[in-house]
C-alpha cells in the first residue's frame, strides 16, 4: 500500500509526464504511454475510494498535472535540441 500512498501526490504524475514528454517528445510512443499513464491515474483513483473533502483537490489534480508536464517536458525537449 506503500505505492498508493506515494500516488496521491499529483506531483508523482507530474514526473512520469515530465519525463515521458522530455526524453520520447510528443511522438507516437510518447503518446501511447501518456494514454496507458491516464488509464492507470483512473484506475488508481478508483482503488483510492472515495475522496475527503480536505484532500479531494491532491487526488483529482495527478491527471491533469500528468498531461501539463508532459507537454512542458516535449516543448523543454524541442527548445533544447532545436
């Protein structure tokens, strides 16, 4: 339980998006894992149970970090090489 304890915290999604979008860039692959990356947040949020009001805001907020930071990482990544 260790591993769901760390998952609520969005910035742990943050991270993956971060490095899937800096390392693969915004291509094919980068996009299948950003998919099977949003599956697994729904699938977490629906073994997390149900939200406490104090802390609904740090459970539904990995998703959309996920998705900033992956665009963050491939537009870091295409300012870099270019």
């Amino acid at each position: 339980m260790y591993l769901m304890t760390v998952l609520r915290f969005p910035f742990v999604w943050g991270l993956f998006g971060f490095i899937i979008g800096a390392f693969l860039g915004a291509n094919n692959t980068s996009v299948i894992l950003l998919t099977l990356l949003l599956v697994g947040f729904l699938i977490f949020m629906k073994l997390a149970g149900p939200a406490e009001e104090k802390k609904e805001g740090l459970l539904f907020s990995g998703g959309p970090i996920l998705i900033i930071a992956w665009i963050i990482g491939f537009m870091i990544k295409g300012l870099v090489l270019n």
